[in-house]
C-alpha cells in the first residue's frame, strides 16, 4: 500500500513538473516569436522538455540555422532562465561575443558545426555557476586562449573534438578542478605541452584519438592520478617515454592502436586491465616489455608484423593472475615456441587468426598444452593442415579453424572437448572419423559451419554418420557455403537408397536431354557451314584469287608494331607475382561471448 501511494505521488508531481514546464515553453516561444516577428520572421529557438530522460531537469533551447544576431535576439528574451540545455547547430556563429549568453543559465551547453573559429575572453565564464557539459564539436578552433575555460569549475564534461587545434598549452584547462571527461578526438594536434593537463585531479576518461602526435614525454599525462581511460590512438607515435605513464595508478584502460610504435615499454601499472597495441609497426615481442601489470586482463597486438611467439616472450605476464584474454590476429607468426603460453595459465580466450601457422605443435608438443582453461579459440586464416589428437585443451566451447588447408582431423581430436560452436568451413576435408563429435550432442550445438570442403560419402551406406548428424544440428548448422553430400537428404539412413535413385534418375534424365541438344546443334551447324560455301562458289569462288605478297618493309613494320603494343609480353608475364589472397571476401566468425 505505501508503494502505491509513492508511486502515484511521484506520477502526480512528474505531471505537474511536465505541465509548469510546457506553459513556460509556452511564454518563451511567444517571446522570441515576437521579436523575431519585428524583422517579419519565425525565431530560430524552439523550448522543449525532455522531463527526466535527458539526466537534467528542466526545459531545453534549441536553436539551429540561423545567424549568430538572430540567435543573439531569441536568446535576450529568457530573462536569466535556467534551462537544461542550450543547443546551437548548424548555425553561422565565428564568433562567440562576451554577452551572447547573459541572460541564459543552462547546465549544458552545445555548440556545434558553427565553424566556430573565435571565442572572446569572458564568453563562458559567465556560465560557471550553472554549467556541468561543453561541447564545442566539429567546429573551426585552432587555437585555445588561455583564460578561455576560467571559472567553469562545475564542468564534468568538455568536448572540443573535430576542430583544428594544434597545441595544447600549459594552464588552459587549470580552472576545470572537477572535469571528469575530455574529448580531443580528430584534430590536429602535434604538441601536448608539459603539464598542460596538471589541474585536472578528477579526470577519469581522455581521449586524443586521430591526431598528429609523434611522442609521449615523461610530463605529459602529469597530474592524472585518478585517470582511468586513455586513449590515444589513430596518432603517428613513434617514440614513448615510459614514465610518461607510470603515475597514472588508476589507469584501467589504455589504447595506443593504429600508431607507429615499434617497441613500447610499460610497467607498474597495477590497476591496468585492458592494453591495446593494436596496428603498430612491432616485429618482435623482444620489443615489448610489460612487467608488474598484476591486473591485466585483456591485451591485444592485432595487426602488426610479429612472426614468432617464443617461449619467454610472455614472461612480463607471470603476475598477471586475471589475464583471461591474448589476442595476435592479422600478423605474420609463423612459430609458436612449445611453452610460449607457460606464463598465461588463464586464458580464456586466444586469437591467432590470419596468421601463418602451419601447425599446433612445435617439438612434439602442442603450444596449446599450458591453456587449461581455455574457451575460445580462434584459427582461421591459418595454413593448419591438420589437427592431431590431443592438440586442443579440453576445455573449449568455441572453436574456429574456418579457411585453412586442413585435410585430416585424427579421430580423438575432439575427445572429451563440449564444443558449442565449431567453425571448420572452407577447408580440404573428404570425411571425419565415425566417432569425431562423440563429445558434444547435434542438440546441444549452438553453431557448426563444415561447408566448402570436399566431402566424400558413401549415402548408401549406414556408416555414413555425418550427413544424418548434421539434419539432426537443425537450425545449429549455419553453413554459409555449398555442403556437397552432406545435404543429400536421408545420406547415410536406411531411406538413402531411394533418395539417392531418384538423384540418378534425374541425372540419367538430364543427361538424355543433353545429348539431344548437342546433336541437334550439331547438325543445324553443318547445315549452316554447307550453306555458305555453296553461296561463296555463286558468287564468284570460280575466280581465281591472286593473294597479295607482304613486301619486307610491311613485315618490318608489323614486327615494330607488335614490339611497340606488347612489350616483352612474355617477361612480364613470367615475373607477376600472385598476390597473397587474404584480401578475398571471406566469412568471418566472431565469438559472441568473447
């Protein structure tokens, strides 16, 4: 009974909050209509309420298309109103004035695709009182004056990505003590000055995304000891100084992708969880040295041009006791040391596709042999040729080996391994062991792909498991290629003699109306062929045909010709070099739990 009580309450003071903000909506409209309505026009501001959703209360301005005097004008008639939100798109604003926004107090405030180029000094500190969220999105700022920010010691939020800046100076963002978040993505920023970010104790998230850094210096993260993500990708580093970020103890989450980086040291960081070295210029793990990341859960070197995995490359991962996911697609490994994941005991999910693996096992020893508790494992896009008995943990669930060359599956491959989904399509299989799948139900498969391999079967025969074992997976069989046999229905049953006749009679038929067709053809082209030499010998063959001789200055020039038109045909065509076919579209499997 309270809980209903509550409830309506609440219901009844949310339709009154709802109706008082609709009628000042109301009043504000029909004020900025009227002064617009003296240059006969319509305001270009509208008010609205969102009620709670917007994580405000309040009503929102928005404002859109119109010239900064126009937007000037509407924005006079709030009468120092507190509103949720002020929004100004698509509009000609390049410059902000000081006193465009003394009679608003909004607690956000959006500013974007305004080629916005200049903001006078005193413009938005007049907002600090009220303001919590700036963005100043996809606008034309090249440069950050120094007391641009002063005062906005509320704001939680600031985002100045898609503009044109190229410096970020010391002291221009001191006054902004309790910023939580910065966004500094797709500029063209070269230099981040020492200490430029040192005031900002609360920031928990940067992002610097698609910029023209080349460098990290000891001092340019100083000062973000609460920092818990940074990302910095899409940039042209070449060079970090390690202690750039050994201050940031609280860093979580740390992204240096798609940079130039050929060697990256990073220790100390004991609340990292998540390290991207995605899309980098690293050929050796020699060049890597992570140590004391006890936290660590995922990392990942997607990418790059690493060609070995070698038995004390992971070794910085000895007190790595969370890290539950490596990932090395898309490099060029081809070796993989028996005892390389000695130090990664928990992983769960491993990512090794589009690389050159030609084998699970180095040495007589799977590389896989450590992984006790491995889940996910992805090969595809590999040169594996076969999978041998006892290669693969048994504790995994997902398995993909899609697009390789493997030609042999030996039969306890799968023994006492739960698979949920398997991936082994477009590969060289003519047929798996009668007891391959004995580990896993066609019912409680989740996904299975064996399509565009080169089965064999004997439908004929009872032993033919795999057709009836694959009708069973229904709905699990997700082939997205051409099965062969496997789809012959009722292959392999007692049923399979008359399904397989009625195949060969359809055949046999088919084949007679192909005959026909060929003959007919056959002999409508004699007919044709008769009839033009008999028309050639009417219409004067009787005549004898004096062939012209080729003189040798013809010849020579035809000799010149062909040598100008196909130069060296032959040695151009003998040094092609047939491209490497990873770039053919390909099915690619993601493992949804991953």
């Amino acid at each position: 009974m309270p809980r209903t009580i509550i409830f309506h309450v609440a219901l009844a003071l949310l339709i009154l909050e709802f109706t008082n903000a609709q009628q000042l909506c109301t009043d504000l409209e029909k004020e900025m209509n009227a002064v617009a309505a003296e240059r006969n026009a319509t305001s270009p501001c509208n008010c609205y309420y969102d009620g709670v959703f917007n994580g405000v209360r309040g009503i929102s301005i928005g404002c859109a298309s119109a010239p900064v005097s126009q937007i000037f004008e509407a924005l006079q008639t709030l009468n120092y109103t507190k509103v949720a939100s002020l929004t100004i798109r698509d509009s000609l604003v390049n410059i902000l004035t000081s006193n465009i926004f003394e009679m608003v107090q909004p607690q956000k405030l959006f500013i974007e695709r305004c080629s916005l180029s200049i903001i006078r000094n005193n413009t938005i500190d007049s907002l600090g009182a009220s303001l919590e969220q700036l963005s100043l999105r996809k606008n034309k700022l090249k440069k950050l004056e120094p007391t641009i920010f002063n005062g906005l010691k509320n704001v939680k939020s600031l985002d100045l990505s898609i503009n044109k800046l190229q410096v970020i100076p010391q002291n221009v963002f001191n006054d902004l003590t309790n910023l939580e978040e910065l966004v500094l993505n797709e500029n063209e920023i070269f230099d981040i000055e020492d200490g430029a970010f040192e005031k900002l104790k609360n920031l928990k998230r940067l992002t610097i995304n698609k910029n023209k850094l080349t460098e990290i210096r000891g001092d340019t993260f100083k000062g973000l000891e609460n920092l818990e993500t940074l990302q910095i990708r899409d940039n042209f580093i070449t060079n970090i100084d390690w202690s750039g970020f050994s201050k940031l103890k609280k860093l979580k989450t740390l992204n240096l992708g798609n940079n130039q980086l050929t060697r990256i040291e990073i220790r100390g960081l004991e609340n990292l969880q998540k390290l991207y070295l995605n899309h980098n210029l690293l050929e050796t793990l020699k060049n890597v040295k992570i140590f004391g990341l006890t936290s660590l859960n995922v990392l990942s070197f997607d990418g790059n041009q690493i060609k070995s995995i070698e038995d004390m490359d992971l070794v910085g991962l000895k007190k790595s006791r969370n890290f539950e996911s490596l990932s090395f697609a898309s490099n060029n490994i081809t070796f993989i040391g028996p005892r390389a994941f000695q130090y990664t005991r928990n992983l769960v999910a491993l990512s090794l596709q589009n690389n050159l693996l030609a084998d699970l096992t180095t040495n007589n020893t799977s590389f896989l042999k450590p992984l006790e508790k491995l889940a996910y494992l992805q090969l595809s896009n590999n040169n594996l040729t076969t999978i041998r008995s006892s290669e693969l943990p048994r504790s995994l669930s997902h398995f993909a080996a899609d697009h390789n060359s493997i030609s042999e599956i030996e039969p306890k491959a799968f023994e006492g391994i739960a698979l949920k989904r398997i991936y082994l399509n477009s590969n060289r299989l003519h047929f798996l062991h009668q007891n391959a799948f004995a580990s896993f139900a066609p019912e409680t498969i989740e996904a299975i792909d064996l399509s565009s391999n080169e089965w064999q079967c004997i439908c004929k025969s009872t032993s033919e498991w795999l057709p009836r074992w694959l009708a069973d997976a229904e709905e699990s069989d997700v082939a997205e290629g051409p099965l062969g046999c496997l789809a012959i229905p009722n292959c392999g049953s007692d049923t399979a003699d008359s399904s397989v006749e009625e195949i060969d009679g359809e055949e046999t038929q088919r084949s007679k109306w192909i005959t026909v067709a060929a003959t007919f053809f056959a002999v409508l082209s004699v007919v044709i062929l008769i009839a033009i030499v008999y028309l050639y010998y009417q219409d004067g063959g009787h005549q004898a045909l004096t062939r012209a001789r080729r003189a040798d200055s013809d010849l020579h020039k035809l000799i010149e010709n062909d040598n100008n038109t196909f130069e060296n045909a032959a040695a151009s065509n003998l040094t092609l070099v047939a491209p490497k076919a990873a770039g053919t579209p390909k099915k690619s499997v993601r493992f949804e739990d991953c």
